[in-house]
C-alpha cells in the first residue's frame, strides 16, 4: 500500500495495478484513454472507480509477459505447461490454477519463444551504449513504482528500469510489427511513448527534481519473430515536449472529473468528420486516372 510520495522498489505488479495509493491515481495508459476516446472509458478501465473492473488476460499477451519477466527480472512468476496451446480443457485449467496462485502460464512454445527473445535482446543490447546497464539489477531498479501528488492528487508509473542515479530511464517494448527504423515514428505515436516518457518525466522532476534536464528516456522495442531484432529509440526534445502537452491535456480532463466524480463519454453534439487527408488524396488520384483513360478511349 502507498502512503506517502516516492519510489517504491519492491511493490508486486498485481498490487501495483489494483491502484494502491490513498486515493485514485492517473497512470500514463489512463491518460492515453481520456485522449484516445473519452473520460466514461477511462472510468471503465480504472481499477478503483470501476466495481466491475477486470484485468485483460487474453491470451495473445502471454509471451510479451514472459519475455518482459525473464529479460528486466521481475513482474510475474513465469512457469510454463506441458501444453502447445490452450484448445484443451487441461491447458485451460493449468492456466487457471497458476493464475489463482498469482503466476503466469506460458505453453512450451510460448515460453522457448520468449527465451529465445531474451537471449537475442541480451545479446544485441551489448552494443549499444549503456546495453550493459540496461536492466542489470547492479546499476538499478527493474518494475519500480514511483507515486507522487500535485495539488492532493495522486500520479503513478511503474518504470522497467531506473538507474540508481535516476537518471537512466528504459521502457522494454515487444511488438507484431516491424521495427524497423523507417517504421519507428508510427510504432512510437500508436503505442503512446512520448506520454509514457512524459509521465516518467513527470513524477521524476517531483521525486528526483536534482536530476531534471540530466536524463535519459529510452525505449527497446523488440521483434517477436525471429530473428527477434531490436532497436533502442531516446525521446528527442519535440517529441517530450509533445507528450508532455498530450499528458498535460489528459491531467486537466482527469482532475475535474475525479473531483465531481463526473465521467462524460463522447460529446452529445452532431458530428461532422471530414475525410483523412490520405482518402482524399487516394480518391483524387483515382479521379484522375479513371478521366485519362476515358480521354484515351475517344
């Protein structure tokens, strides 16, 4: 349970998603919610204003999980059956029993995956600088919470890894997509990362503001398919200060609402969505061909 501001090292990542500060916190997925769709779904998806809230457990994100456990060295207990998949009524049970017991079943294939994962992550991290740290308990903390308040408001984040120093920030990124430097920029805006950086950047100019203007924001982001290639990305200047608006917004939705316990879903106005500039584009073309080739057939 959190008390009081600060970093909390050792917090199980169960109770870290049950929200256990004194009051209802604003996480940096919260705040991509309220952005992405409206208040009522960030409600939804929150573990202390929603009764009915439950967590995601689909399948598909087990060996993400897994690869994430075994390569920062915390998060859950991974422990993988005797099974392919989950089509069997035993494997389904198996899941179930680890699961009551706070641990994540993986299926073999699943789990040789995920070793595989990490030992090429481990590998290629090597060469890059500040590999070495990265996720190496020696130089800092993996899964560590830090919870702060501003204005009697409370603000959370669990951060892969933070150096000692606090000034080392890694978040560890596993997708289905291609990771490729050409296809980073789009990875980078879907997934959220300069409001998960932002967020990071956040709590630490409250808990650490010695380190302010002195870190590091890095993302490894890694191919779930062999030859499982990985690239490491820093937050440049725009693009924190990008995340930081987008965050900033999100807080000023957030607040208002939390405090009149006011969650409003989509505005209860008529719509009028103009096309994406790319449709427009892709039907201008297709106007233009279908012209010349009937001038072709006078």
């Amino acid at each position: 349970m959190i008390t009081d501001p600060g970093f909390y090292p050792d917090m199980p990542i169960d109770e870290y998603h049950s929200d256990p500060c004194p009051a209802p916190s604003l996480t940096q997925s919260i705040a991509k919610i309220i952005l992405d769709r409206s208040p009522l779904h960030a409600w939804h998806e929150h573990p202390r204003l929603n009764p009915s809230f439950e967590r995601n457990t689909e399948f598909r994100f087990d060996l993400g999980t897994a690869a994430h456990a075994m390569l920062i060295g915390r998060g859950k207990t991974i422990e993988p059956i005797p099974y392919e998949n989950y089509l069997t009524k035993a494997a389904k049970a198996a899941r179930e029993e680890l699961a009551a017991a706070g641990k994540q079943a993986v299926t073999m294939p699943q789990y040789e995956r995920a070793l595989a994962m990490t030992n090429a992550a481990v590998e290629q991290l090597n060469d890059f600088e500040h590999g070495s740290i990265m996720f190496n308990s020696a130089f800092g903390d993996g899964e560590i919470v830090m919870a702060w308040q501003e204005d009697g408001f409370w603000f959370r984040q669990m951060i892969d890894f933070l150096s000692t120093d606090r000034r080392l920030f890694v978040d560890y990124k596993t997708t289905d997509q291609n990771a490729a430097p050409q296809n980073l920029g789009k990875l980078m805006h879907n997934a959220g990362w300069p409001i998960q950086a932002a967020m990071a950047q956040r709590g630490l100019d409250v808990l650490s503001p010695n380190t302010a203007g002195l870190r590091r924001y890095l993302f490894v982001v890694q191919e779930a398919t062999p030859p499982f290639a990985l690239q490491v990305c820093e937050m440049s200047g725009p693009v924190l200060q990008m995340g930081r608006k987008a965050l900033d917004m999100a807080a000023s939705i957030w607040l208002p609402c939390l405090r009149a316990n006011d969650w409003p879903a989509y505005p209860l106005l008529v719509q009028r969505p103009e096309l994406p500039q790319w449709a427009e584009s892709q039907w201008l073309e297709r106007e233009i061909a279908h012209h010349e080739r009937e001038q072709g057939d006078v």
